[in-house]
C-alpha cells in the first residue's frame, strides 16, 4: 500500500512523503491529486517499483509538474535505477538529492547515504564509514547517478 504524509514547509511549499511500493494498486492520482502550490516530493520511503508502476508514475508526474514547481528529494536506490532507464521519468520536476549505496569492505557493512546533486562531479562524493573513520566504496556504476545530474526537459 502507498501512502502519503504531508509537512508544510516555512517557504510554503508543502513536502509529500511518499511510502511503500508503486505498484498495479498504486492510486497515484488519489496520493498527489488533490494538492496544491508548490511540491517537494520526498521518495525515500518507496520500497519498490515495477512496470506497471513505472507506467502510473510517468502520467501522474507528467501532470503533476506541467504547471507547478515540484522538486524531487531522497530518491532511493529502486526508483533512480527505473529514473535512468525511462526517459523523462521526473518530468519537468527537479531532482535535488538521492539515497545512493556504499559500502565499507573493512567493517562489512553496506548502507544507502544521502547525495545532493551539487555534490556530484565525475564521481560519485565521497563517504566516510561512521564505525572505522575508513573512505567508503561506491557500490554501483559510476552511470548510476546519471538521473540525478541529468538536465531537465
């Protein structure tokens, strides 16, 4: 089940927090339909995605960010792999920050850790592991950012 949790900003936007899976039951129109003014959708909360998902999201992002601002914040790891496979997966909306995985070999330790596009050069930044002070390992292609840094339309 998707669902939605609503937090007004002080610059008046209101933040969407969007969580669960973007499935076949995904009611995206009912989720983001009914809202007004200027958005940040936070997706940090979306488990998975499929096809059939993909599909619904591409339409209601499409009206959603036809005449409104809307940025795009915490997208996790499932939700930027379909991002660099489908074109104009965002829209016309703005992606600010994604969850990207890294992992630390000494520790043996994986996790997702926030990047904000202005961040991003060649490479992905660079992490520190918080148990043993060591430099992270990005663990996925360099491409994987590619949505993140990607003009928009």
């Amino acid at each position: 089940m998707l669902t939605r949790r609503l937090e007004q900003r002080p610059d008046g936007r209101t933040t969407v927090m969007i969580s669960g899976v973007i499935d076949a039951t995904a009611d995206l129109e009912r989720l983001l339909g009914d809202l007004d003014g200027n958005l940040a959708l936070d997706l940090s909360g979306v488990q998975r995605i499929n096809s059939i998902g993909v599909h619904r999201w591409i339409a209601t992002i499409e009206e959603l960010t036809a005449h409104r601002r809307v940025t795009v914040e915490a997208v996790p790891y499932t939700v930027g792999m379909q991002a660099n496979y489908v074109a104009n997966f965002f829209g016309r909306a703005e992606v600010l920050s994604c969850l990207a995985p890294y992992a630390c070999h000494h520790c043996d330790t994986s996790d997702a850790l926030l990047i904000h596009r202005d961040e991003v050069t060649l490479r992905a930044p660079t992490r520190w592991c918080p148990t043993c002070k060591r430099e992270l390992d990005f663990d996925e292609l360099d491409g994987y950012l590619d949505f993140l840094v990607r003009p928009r339309p």
